[in-house]
C-alpha cells in the first residue's frame, strides 16, 4: 500500500507538471550533462580522471558551450520531443545536436590556444550524444514505471502477428495506458516466434494466456480477413470473458469508424415482405379512440407498446398502461410520458397481471375504462409446449377474467389480439389462443350492444417482424456473430407484417366491430423462411456458404421442426369471409362452442390450472380445440410430443 501511495504521488506529480516546466527540465538536462560529457571525455583520451585544475581551466569555455547547448536545444525543438515519441528522428537531431556542439568545442581549444587535441572533441561529441540520448531513455524507463504503478493499464493480447499487427504493438509501446503482452495467430509458422519483442502463441494458447498473464482485452489486428470470420473469432472471445475490439482496414479508416458488429448493414423491417406496407396513416377509425380511455395490456411487450404509439396520435383522453413485468412498464411509461404531453393524453402505467381479478376490477373502475385492447399473451411456441399450465393460465384464463370484468364494468369495447397459430392448432401455444377466440366468441354471443354491452371483436394475423421471438431479430444476432443461421426446415412459410402495420390495422379493425366479429389481417403471400434467412445474409453485407459456395461467409444449419411447428400457419378455420370498409381487413365466419361448452371447458381448465395437470391441459385441448377433418387428434400428438410423467 505504501508503495502504491508513492507511485500514485509521484503520478500526480509528473500529471500536473506544465508542459513549459517539463521543456524546461529537458533543456536543463542538456545543459548540465555538458560538463559531464566533457569530463568523461577527457578521462577517456587521458586514461585517467583529469584533475580538477585542469577542469577549472575550461570554465570559461564549459559555459559559452552550455550556453551554446542550450539555445541549440530549444532552436531544434529538441525539448518538444516527447520521450515516449523519441525514436528515430529525434535520435539524429540528437546526434546533430551532439556533432554541432563537438566542432564549437574544438573552435574555442583553438582560439583559445589550450593545445587541446582534435581527438578529445570527438571523443566529447560521442560521449554528449550518448549521455543526452541515454538520460532520455532512463526517463522514460522511470515514467513508464510510474505510470505503471501508479496509474490502471491495460493487458492486451494482439491476434495477428502480421504487418498491421506489428505496426499496433509500436504503437502500443508509446501509448500509456495499453501494454502489448503477447501476439497470436493462426499461422503455424509464426509460433514460438519473437515479433516486436512478443512472443506469438497459437490461438489454442489464449485461454492459458488470459489467465497466466491477467489479459484484459483482445486487438484484433487482421483487417484482411472476413467480417464472417472477425465476428466468428470475436464471438469466441468474448465468450471467455474478454473484450475485444478489431483494428480497421484503411477503407473502414475512411468510413465512420463503425464497431465491428455495428458495421452491419440496417435492416428495413419491411424489405423482406415482398409486398407494398399498408398506409402508414390510420386510414379510418381514429374517431372511435378520441377521448376515450383506453386499457392496453401487455403494455411493455411488442404489440402492445406499438399500440401505445400509434394511439397517442388518436388522442384518446387516457392510454392505462397494464403490464406484468416492471422493467418493461418502466420502459414504456418512459418512452410515452413524453410523447403524451404534446398530445394532451394521460399516462396510467399499472403493474399487475389479467389473472388477477380483483386488480382488473380496480383498474377498470378506477381509470374510467371505455376500450380494451388484450394483447397479452404468452407466445412463444416451445416455451408454451413445455410449460402449458402457465401458458393455458395466462392466455385463456386471463382472458377469460379480464373479458368478464369488461362486460360487468360496461366497457364499450374489447379487442382480442390472437394469431394465425390459432388455426387448427398443431402447438399448445396455438391451443391456447383458440380457447382464447372461444371464451370472445360466447361473451360476444351473450352481449347486446344495442342496450349498452360491451361490443367483442378478435383480430387475428401471423408473425410479426421485430416482435419478441421473431426470426428476424434472431438472425440478425446469428449474422453478427458470424453464422450459421440456424432453420428448422427448408420448405417453412410464415406470413409477416410490421408491427406498425399490425398495431395501425388493429385499431381500425375494432373501431369496424358490430359484436362477436372475427377480424383477418390480409398479409399478402407467405414468404419462405429459407429464402429470408438468405436475403438477410445478403442485406448484411456477407455471402451464403453452401456446397455451390463453399467460400462464403455464413451457412444455414437445418435443425429440424420444433414440436408442435408447422410448415406452413393458416389464417381461417372455415372458408366463408366478407369485406370490411379497410381493403387489408377481412370479417371471417367461424363457428364456435355452445354456452354450455365452453362453461364445461373453463371449469376443467381451472381446475387442470389450479393441480398444475399438465396431462388435463392436454385432454382439455383434445376435446374442445377445433381441427381440421382428418388430422390426428392434437391431445395425442401433444402425448407424443411431451408425454405425462
């Protein structure tokens, strides 16, 4: 510790002095090894120490010199050469410095008539230019020292012991708080070689290296190689813990100067349509959400905030924000408190879950409620399959409360947003959405909007891009890090549309509700997942590697479908479908259970939910989920697909 303090005194020190005063001590060291330079010139050509009469002898001379040395000293701006910059160049102003010096000192031995041999002049000259050049280095010995002990550095490992990578490490070597340690490289030649003082180790070597000689960061010095492969070797990297940074090619220098990964060419969400996007005004509807006050769960997620968005331009009275995780309420009540304020809106963020009777209850009474848009939901395919009891909990149970406290509340509208996996439902996600539809379709069917009740609509429509769990946000962290893309099979199709599209075409969808209506999103033609995986590589700027090219960047790796994945989703169960006012919304016919049915149906999920009963779950869903004619009963592929313990 004590140690450490003087260090950190002495880097205080040398930290504040002002550059005038460190030029000063340059200039002052020049001047004062002159003297010594000339006694140990003397004790060279005499072989012996010179007396010091003889020395006294030389005053006058000694001081006309160390005049002389220093005016040349600041005239040759010797004392602005930094030390950690004194290389080559300032070496030989130096030496020039020296040799200058050296001719004045054999002049004044002849003027003066000392008898003193042209010998000893050049002996002094070689002496002064050592002594100056070497107090330079022991300098900078002694600062490096201090800045070492006094102040944080970094340890760095260079990968590439190439020209770039020597040309990094010479860098480095002038720079305070970066210090070089070692090179690696892949070339097998180079190893155990010594390049710029470092030792080059093989790239198996770097684990032992980080822990052997405490490395904090990794240069990438290879600007020649792939950005597949840069992200490639980055991602292992960083994975051990280290950062890492890639030193640019010159045509990057010129660039911006982006990171690696950043360098990534933007993705429109919607190039990959292959369809023109919906208006981006919210062609109609509108009216239906000024002044009101309007409940959106599932605030934070993807939907649900693009929701937020696109209503703040309705200006409703008050957008009631329900959300069951608090950091993505926090983030959406962020994000729209200030966009509200110029639209004359309330922000109300409430924390809690739609499973939660008496909390739906309080917020709807509390905050006025006329509109609820449900978009929450847990959906994601595999995670559902696994874990069904939550899921069945939250989508159809939680509807099924929030639904019921909007009808008791007298809400005057409540849209469900559903998805295309709800048609004849080959996952449990999907299941679980149908049931949602069904729990709408009877409330719808018991509700008489004409005499106040609240006015039930769905709107149903596929993937959408950039949404948690989306394909797209999923390659594109793939392609950063340099492949593969992964793709469960080559022939699967999806529909997409933009989360604006879908939010905008929500809203107008249930200002069209008349009660019960099962509203379609048209989202053009599905589009091959293969095919985008392809055209993203391509985007980003890399090339796709396959056996036709085998030189490419980034490879698509089958893994093989999902359970409870289909090839291809659907987004109606029966044929029968009629026009709305908007061209991209369709009103589908679609049958659904009797009263009794689905009362028979919400009791047994309770009860299934309430014992955890994963086996019931999936009996409950081959009994009352709709299917196409012909195919297997969805209870027995869930069976296989995950049978009960």
């Amino acid at each position: 510790m004590a140690v450490q303090f003087v260090f950190g005194v002495l880097l205080r020190l040398v930290s504040d002095l002002p550059r005038p005063v460190k030029r000063s001590f340059i200039v002052a060291l020049d001047v004062l090894l002159l003297p010594v330079a000339m006694f140990f010139a003397l004790a060279l050509q005499q072989s012996r120490f010179p007396h010091t009469a003889g020395m006294t002898q030389l005053w006058l001379s000694m001081i006309i010199l160390m005049t002389l040395a220093g005016l040349l000293s600041v005239t040759m701006g010797l004392h602005k050469v930094q030390l950690k910059a004194y290389e080559t160049r300032a070496l030989g102003m130096t030496a020039l410095h020296a040799l200058v010096v050296g001719v004045a000192s054999a002049l004044l031995g002849q003027l003066s008539g000392s008898g003193s041999p042209l010998s000893t002049s050049i002996i002094f000259a070689f002496v002064f230019f050592g002594l100056c050049a070497g107090s330079r280095f022991v300098l900078l010995q002694v600062l490096r020292s201090i800045y070492a002990h006094g102040k944080d550095q970094i340890r760095v490992l260079i990968y590439g012991a190439g020209r770039m990578g020597k040309q990094l490490a010479a860098a480095l070597k002038a720079d305070d708080t970066l210090v070089p340690i070692a090179f690696v490289d892949d070339d097998k030649e180079l190893h155990s070689t010594i390049v710029q003082g470092l030792t080059v180790y093989s790239g198996v070597a770097i684990s032992a290296l980080v822990r052997q000689k405490k490395i904090d960061r990794v240069l990438l010095a290879m600007p020649s190689q792939s950005r597949a492969r840069l992200a490639q070797i980055s991602s292992r990297l960083e994975d051990m813990g280290l950062s890492v940074e890639s030193l640019p090619s010159f045509s990057q220098l010129a660039g911006n100067g982006a990171r690696l990964v950043e360098q990534l060419r933007p993705v429109s969400p919607g190039q990959f349509l292959g369809r023109a996007p919906v208006d981006a005004e919210l062609p109609a509807g509108a009216e239906t959400y000024v002044g009101r006050s309007v409940l959106i769960t599932g605030a934070g997620g993807s939907i649900g905030s693009e929701l937020c968005r696109q209503l703040i331009m309705c200006r409703p009275r008050r957008i009631v924000l329900m959300e069951i995780s608090e950091l993505a309420l926090y983030t959406i009540n962020n994000e729209l408190s200030a966009l509200a304020k110029h639209n004359d809106v309330e922000i109300v963020p409430c924390l809690g879950s739609v499973c939660e009777a008496p909390i739906v209850r309080r917020v709807l009474e509390e905050h006025a409620v006329e509109i609820v848009v449900h978009a929450a939901a847990y959906k994601h395919v595999p995670i559902v399959e696994r874990d069904p009891v939550p899921g069945f909990s939250n989508n159809v149970l939680g509807t099924h409360t929030l639904a019921l406290a909007a009808m008791e509340a007298r809400v005057s509208r409540f849209i469900l947003i559903s998805t295309d996996k709800a048609v004849r439902p080959k996952n449990m996600m999907g299941a679980s959405k149908r049931l949602a539809e069904i729990v709408i379709q009877d409330l719808a069917s018991r509700a008489t909007p004409e005499l106040g009740d609240t006015i039930f609509s769905m709107v149903r429509f596929g993937n959408v891009i950039g949404s948690s769990g989306s394909v797209i946000p999923l390659f594109e962290d793939q392609i950063s890090r340099g492949g593969p893309v992964t793709l469960t099979h080559k022939d699967v199709t999806r529909y997409f549309m933009t989360i604006p599209e879908a939010a905008r075409l929500v809203l107008v969808a249930g200002s069209f509700a008349k009660g019960g209506d099962l509203f379609v999103l048209d989202m053009g033609d599905p589009v091959s997942i293969y095919d985008l995986a392809r055209q993203m590589i391509t985007a980003a700027g890399y090339t796709l590697r396959s056996e036709d090219s085998p030189d490419g960047d980034i490879e698509i790796v089958l893994t093989g479908l999902r359970p409870g994945e289909k090839l291809s989703e659907e987004l109606l169960i029966g044929k029968g479908q009629t026009t709305t006012p908007h061209p991209k919304i369709l009103r589908a016919r679609e049958t659904h259970l009797s009263e009794i049915e689905v009362a028979a149906c919400i009791k047994a999920l309770r009860t299934a939910v309430a014992e955890a009963d994963d086996k019931s779950i999936r009996d409950i869903v081959g009994r009352w989920v709709q299917e196409g004619k012909g195919q297997k009963s969805l209870k027995d592929k869930a069976r296989q697909t995950f049978p009960a313990e």
